[in-house]
C-alpha cells in the first residue's frame, strides 16, 4: 500500500510535464502554428536570459546560506560522475552500433548529460504538492526543491557546455574531414586527399562550412554558460552575506520587492520550459530514419544502467557521510542519474549541422519513454530515501 501511494505521488507530476509537452506539441504543429520554429527560438531566449536566471538566483538566494554550501558540496561532483560514466557507457553503445562518424558525439552526449534543469524544476516541486509527498511540509520542500533543483541547472549547464559541445564539435569535425565516411578508404583516395590538403589555403574547417558564424557560437555557447553561472553567484552571495540578505530576504526586509520580482519573473520559467520541449519533441516525427540499435542503447544507458550505477554511488556516499541526511537531497542525487537526454544537446547539434534530424528522433523516443521511466524510478527512489 505504502508502495502504491509512493507510485501515486511519482506518477502524478510525470502526467502534468506530459500534458504541457503534449500541449506544446500541439501549438507547434504546421496547421496551428502557434509556437512555430521562430517562436521557440524567441521563448527559448528569453527563457535563458531572463527565466533561468530569475529562478535560479532568487530560489538560491532564499535557501542557500554559509552551512548549506558546505552540505551541498557533493551535488557537483555527484554531477560530475553522472557525465563520467554516462560517457563510458555512450563508448560502449557506439562500439556495439558501429554508427557513422557523425553521429558519435551526439551518442556520447545523449548518454552523458541529462536533463538536469529543466524537468528537475517541473517535478520536484510538483512531487512536493502531492498530498502523499514523502517529504515533509509542502512549503518547506517546494522552497529547497526548486533550490536544488536551480543548483543542479547551472552545474548541469556548465557541464554541458564545456563538455558535450567539444564532444560534438570535435565529432562533427571529423566527419567532415571524411566526408562523413568511415577511415576504410583506399590508398590512392588518402594520396589524393592528402594533396588536396596541402593546396589548400584557407583553415581546414572553419564554422561557415558548419553552416554557422563565430558569431552564432558565440552567441550559444559561452554567453549560455555564463548566464547560469552569474545567476548562481548572484544567488550565493545574497544568501551567503548576511547584509545583503537580511534587506533583500524576509517579509521586513528594505528591498524585499527585488526579490519578489525576481521570483515571479522565475515562476515563468517552467510552463515556458515545458512547451518548447512539446514543440521541440514533434520535429522527431518528421526526423530521418536512424538505426534503432541506437536509441535501443541510448534509453538502456540512461534509463537502467545509469540509474542502478547512481544508486550504488549516492548509497555509498551516504554511508561515507559525504551526503547529509535530508531525504529531499537525496532523491534529488538519485533522480540525476535517471533522467533523459539534455535538450540543449539539439541546439548543438544545429549549431555544427551534425546529426539533427537524428537527434530529433533521440528525443522523441527517449521523452516519450521517459514518462514510463521516471514513474518506476522516481517511486523507487522515494521508497530507499524515506
């Protein structure tokens, strides 16, 4: 019974981001056109300009004190492990599946980074309205909720940026120093592509040839990473100094209307998140057709094996005393091990035109599967945590 009621708990947030996904689907098909390719872009934008960080300073302002950073201390490098072995199982898909060069950057990325903001943002707080929420007081768990879950976004970001985007970057450019072919050419085809090689004068690649300017990765990359991280900072040192905080934190403080702006500009944040993954989902019904051992091997990596690897880690540290005892925590470090595919993946792909259509598909199936496997696993997660 008391298992039941946990599945119940799990499964109801899932169905919420599901209804919003499947309603963001909707408003982008061709027929409605509501939140087209343009529109997500524009959203997507303001999301991580304004959204993002309104929601991450603000609830890491209201939580985050001096003693909370040193428990927290674990959550980089729990995320950190995820991409670690999340990267050697990715290695071990691309060997069984032999997939063209091209796509071998965005399998290692799809198994290494997870979505580690957005859906975060979407389920914890919703698990901790559900009446039969495991963890104690509503209020309390939304409030430290959405703040591990805003920590988890700018570590997660980072990660991927610095990470995933030099993984596709560098398996795009060997793709095209192949011609998207595999190193099995004969010797006269190596002697002739040698001497075209060394007539040539300008930079064997350069981002034009990707079908994107300097200034595009620019724009994606860097300034992407660097508005999470400001975000945080920002939300450590309000919380951190006591000055700062007592005038921005508390129904007496002088400048409470900051904060209080900040927190509604935040609350936008996740319905907004949740449409544009429904809408970004539907061009994999339209995405080429790919090698089904691979999403086969992609949805085993992150959805069993990851999640059982997790629970070994998280266990252990916990018996190391390296994570405190605070149940939400936990299953929160639990819970980054068995979520899908990060979705700014598809932005990079776009970004150096490696494997977006086939990315599409990934995340078609990983999402719609996801739905499955985050019930099972976040109803399993809650039973070992409390």
């Amino acid at each position: 019974m008391e298992l039941f009621r946990l599945f119940i708990t799990a499964s109801i947030p899932v169905l919420k981001v599901l209804l919003v996904t499947a309603l963001g689907s909707y408003l982008a098909l061709d027929r409605v056109n509501i939140l087209g390719a343009e529109t997500r872009k524009h959203l997507n934008t303001i999301v991580f300009y304004v959204f993002n960080p309104a929601l991450v300073s603000s609830n890491l302002a209201k939580t985050i004190t001096y003693d909370s950073m040193v428990k927290l201390w674990f959550m980089p490098v729990n995320i950190l492990i995820t991409f670690i072995i999340g990267s050697i199982l990715g290695w071990i898909v691309i060997q069984f599946t032999r997939p063209p060069t091209h796509l071998r950057g965005l399998i290692l990325g799809c198994c290494a980074a997870g979505n580690l903001g957005n859906l975060l943002l979407i389920i914890i707080p919703a698990v901790c309205k559900e009446k039969g929420s495991p963890f104690g007081n509503s209020g309390a768990c939304y409030t430290y909720g959405l703040a591990y879950a805003s920590l988890s976004m700018a570590i997660g970001a980072i990660y991927l940026w610095s990470y995933v985007y030099n993984i596709v970057r560098i398996s795009s450019r060997s793709s095209k120093d192949t011609g998207g072919k595999d190193f099995s050419i004969s010797k006269s085809s190596r002697e002739s592509s040698i001497s075209d090689l060394g007539n040539r004068t300008e930079p064997l690649l350069s981002s034009k040839e990707f079908g994107v300017t300097e200034d595009d990765i620019d724009h994606y990359a860097l300034p992407r990473t660097l508005s999470e991280g400001k975000a945080e900072l920002v939300g450590f040192a309000i919380g951190i100094v006591p000055q700062i905080r007592k005038s921005l934190i508390g129904d007496e403080a002088p400048l409470r209307v900051i904060q209080d702006t900040a927190s509604l500009l935040g609350e936008g944040a996740i319905p907004t998140l949740t449409l544009i993954i429904g809408g970004n989902l539907l061009k994999g019904l339209k995405g080429s057709g790919m090698q089904k051992s691979i999403i086969l091997g992609i949805v085993l990596a992150r959805y069993i094996a990851l999640p059982l690897t997790g629970m070994l880690i998280v266990k252990g540290a916990i018996r190391l005393g390296f994570v405190h005892s605070d149940p939400l925590y936990q299953f929160v470090l639990l819970l980054q091990f068995a979520l899908p595919p990060a979705m700014n993946i598809g932005t990079i792909t776009q970004l150096f035109g490696a494997g977006e259509s086939e990315c599409s598909v990934i995340m078609l199936w990983t999402y719609a599967l996801a739905s499955i496997s985050l019930t099972f696993w976040s109803t399993f997660f809650m039973w070992l945590v409390v």
